[in-house]
C-alpha cells in the first residue's frame, strides 16, 4: 500500500453503488479517505461541507451531470485535480473545448481500481 500525504481526501461520485463501493475499497487501501455521492446535487452539497483534495466523478448523473459538478468544482476551487469517468468510446470527443482541457484525467469504463488511484497519486504528488 501506498500511503499518500495524510488527510488526501477523494471525493467519489457514480450513480453505480457497486463502482462507487469498489472505488472507495481500494482507495482507502491505498491510504485515502473517500467521501462518496451518488448524485451530482449530493456531490456539490459533499463539496460545500468539505472541499476534496481530488474529484472522481461520472459524467452521465441523476440530478446535475458529472460536467455541471466539475464546473462547479472548477469555479469554486480551481486547483483540485479532477479524475473524469465516461462509457464513451471516442476519446477524442471527451478532449475538445476549454472546459475539457481543465480536466486531469479521463478514465473509460471498465477500468482498473488501481490506474484510478495511481492518477490520483500522479495528480496530488507526495
């Protein structure tokens, strides 16, 4: 396990119980703390309560979309590395315009637990 600066706290927001659970298993192994929302209306509410050092977010959300979080997270902190979750097969289109520049890094479903956390590692540095 690799432990990254005490207090690094995650926010993990998906709409998928299951992918949310298996995101927060393995980021706490990974030495993390995990806030999760299951919505982007919870996720905006778990960001006034406590700002993330890093956002995991879906794009497709009940309530306000994974872009509308991540604006929102943009405009009210805009330093916090933003891990951007899609079932989208054309990676090209997820990369175009200025708001999708501002994001760190897209992950496409499935994906791996582990290349989450190791992002967040790269992102949030030691």
């Amino acid at each position: 396990m690799n432990d990254p600066s005490p207090g690094r706290c995650v926010l993990v927001v998906d709409d998928d119980p299951d992918i949310a659970q298996m995101l927060r298993t393995r980021l706490v192994h990974e030495g993390f703390e995990v806030m999760l929302a299951s919505s982007g209306t919870e996720a905006v509410e778990r960001m006034a309560d406590r700002v993330p050092d890093a956002l995991v977010i879906d794009i497709n959300l009940p309530g306000l979309s994974g872009h509308q979080v991540a604006f929102t997270m943009r405009e009210m902190h805009p330093a916090v590395p933003i891990v951007m979750i899609t079932a989208s097969h054309d990676p090209g289109a997820q990369k175009t315009g200025q708001f999708y520049a501002s994001i760190n890094a897209f992950l496409r479903k499935p994906f791996d637990p582990g290349e989450v956390a190791q992002r967040l590692r790269d992102l949030l540095g030691p």
